[in-house]
C-alpha cells in the first residue's frame, strides 16, 4: 500500500531529477557533439519526472457516491429533486425493509443510502438505465435491481405514508406517457394521441396526495376510472365522509353528496351559479397544481420507460415521495412546476345524484 512517505520521497525524487536534468542540459548546451539520441533522452527523462509530479499533485476524486453525499443541500435538491433532509427520512424509513440478497462472492451488495440514490436518480431525470449505470458504477442490472427494490419497499408501506384526513380534498386524472404495450397497444391511446396510462389522484389543501389510482389505459375517462377506484366506491356508497364534506372535480366526474362538480356552461348559468363554478374551480386547482409538482420533480414521468406493472408502482412510489417532500415543506418553485397532460376526457354528468344536485344548489345559494 502506498503511504504518504512514499508519496513525498517520490515528489523528492522527481524534483531532483528535474534539477538533475536542468543542470544536465545547462551544462552540455553548448557541447557540439551532442548526439539527437541523447536530446530525445533528456527529453523523455523531463517528461516523466514532469509526469510524476502532476500525478502527486492531482487531486484524488472520490466515488460518485461520496461526490453526491457531500453536496450542499442547494446542489443535492438541484440534482435529486429533493431536499438532503427528505432523503434521510427516506433512508430511516425503508432502513430494515429492503430485502438484501445473500452475499455469495464478487461485488458486495449496494449500501441502502446508494440504492436510494439510484432510485431518486432515475425519478429524477429522464437518463435510461444505462446512462444512470454509469453514473454510480454500476451494472445496468443493479440499476433496474435497485430501483425495483426501492419502489417495492415504498409501495407496501403506502398505507403507512399516505393518511386520508377528514378534510375535504380536490381530484383529478392525468396521463403518465409509457412505451405501447404488445397487447391492446390501441386501449391505451389517450385523446392526444399518445400511449399513456391515467393517474387518478386526490390530495388536500395542502397538495399532499390522499389516494391515488394508477393502471387504466389511456383510453379510459376520468368517470369510469373513479367508479372502479376504491375512493370512488366509498363515496358513491356514502361511506367515506359526513354529508357536510365533500371532494371537488371537473365536469368529468359524476356529481354526488360527497363530490361536488361544476354547472355545464351553455351559456344559460345564472350569476351566482357562475360564482359557484369560479369557486369551485380556484378550490380544485390544488389537485392541478399538485399533479404539476409531482411531474416537475420526478421528471421520469414524463415518460416511463417499463413494463405496465411497474409503471402502476412507479407512479405510487412518486406519489409517495412526494406526500413525504410536502410534510417536509420540501416544495418546488413555481418554475419548477410542470402543468400538463390533463384528462378531462369523461362524459359530463352522467349519473348525477339527487342529493348531490341539492346540495350544490344550496352552496350556489349561501356563496
């Protein structure tokens, strides 16, 4: 192993070789009979001694690891969308719950703070695999491993992240792009033309995602998807909250004592009915807005790149992180934010029921 003395005596030895060979050459400059062997001689020796103390002086560049964990918390948030704090949340949570592989020779398993890492990595910007492989210098393999496990781990401790508090909340759909499955390709084809699978979420006033519902093709509108969702069971069946709270959604969504949607507008909305549709679309812009912070910093969504069950929980486990960043008060800037690819593709009031209708006429009322 080499030691600092032995860096040192080096040093020493290529500094005099240099001094050596300066005085050499000063010397013999003006002997004629020098031959061109011997200059390309000194030459080389200049070169190497030269050599040797440029290696001495350069300065050792640590793992890509070491590199990312001694960032500032600007540069870290800059590069993983996250703050240094909500990553070591992260790290405490999942410390004991993702499953390691028996050691059996060569490389030794991955330490959790560098699985994580590749995951938030991988969420965080658009690279494929490869390209996040060689980054932390790692196979392609161990990447997908990594990034696999990470989710896993994070999905099934949803219900433990995630909490629905008794306040009312804004929902909404939006299309996470993915590559076009080999069966029914054409199922998940939205409006805008691109293979998508939609994303139902609802979130509180805070923008935290309460529930969220991710799987059905691109195809499929907002109405059927929260039919099928367990949130929309619950709520059609009145068993989720009190008569007096409610959800907010767009025209897309069946009106309902526990969901309130807005008046279609064909021109024909009395005053207060229009002031109804202005309030009620400012108190649903939250879900938009969350949805926006969600895409803006895990910016894989924007189009993930594997298969359709891991897309579902990839989407869970963005979904859950960013729960985590909000109660952390790790939000984005408002240029951060991405607003776009919004369902809005359901049938409009269909299925509209009565003691919904009555108590939006109330609220139109008492505005």
């Amino acid at each position: 192993m080499t030691t600092a003395e032995d860096d040192l005596d080096k040093e020493d030895i290529a500094l005099l070789s240099l001094l050596c060979i300066d005085n050499f050459i000063d010397s013999s400059s003006s002997s004629s009979d020098e031959t061109s062997g011997d200059s390309d001689d000194e030459a080389l020796l200049l070169k190497t001694a030269t050599a040797l103390i440029e290696r001495r002086t350069m300065p050792k560049i640590g793992s890509f690891v070491d590199i990312v964990l001694s960032y500032d918390n600007q540069e870290f948030r800059r590069n993983f969308r996250l703050s240094r704090g909500t990553f070591h949340r992260i790290v405490d949570h999942l410390a004991g719950k993702v499953q390691r592989r028996e050691y059996t020779g060569g490389r030794p398993q991955l330490t959790l703070e560098k699985q994580i890492l590749i995951a938030l990595w991988y969420f965080a910007n658009t690279e494929c695999y490869r390209s996040v492989a060689n980054h932390f210098d790692v196979s392609d393999s161990t990447v997908i491993k990594s990034v696999d496990g990470i989710v896993s781990a994070m999905v099934k401790d949803k219900n433990k992240l995630i909490r629905m508090p008794g306040v009312v909340g804004a929902i909404d759909g939006n299309y996470i792009a993915i590559p076009g499955p080999n069966q029914h390709h054409e199922n998940y084809i939205n409006r805008k033309g691109f293979h998508s699978i939609v994303a139902q979420a609802v979130c509180d006033h805070e923008m935290k995602f309460m529930s969220d519902n991710t799987g059905w093709p691109g195809s499929v509108h907002d109405a059927r998807v929260f039919r099928n969702s367990k949130i929309g069971k619950r709520i059609i069946n009145k068993t989720i909250l009190p008569d007096e709270f409610h959800l907010v959604g767009d025209a897309a969504y069946p009106l309902s004592q526990n969901l309130m949607t807005p008046f279609k507008d064909f021109g024909t909305l009395t005053r207060k009915q229009q002031r109804y549709n202005f309030v009620q679309s400012s108190a649903r812009m939250v879900v938009e807005r969350s949805i926006g912070q969600l895409k803006g910093r895990f910016r894989k969504l924007k189009m993930l790149d594997c298969t359709l069950p891991k897309s579902t929980d990839s989407v869970t486990f963005c979904c859950i992180l960013h729960y985590i960043c909000i109660t952390k008060g790790d939000i984005l800037n408002d240029e951060e934010i991405i607003m776009d690819d919004h369902v809005n593709n359901g049938p409009g009031q269909q299925g509209i029921v009565e003691s919904g209708n009555q108590k939006r006429n109330n609220l139109v009322q008492n505005l």
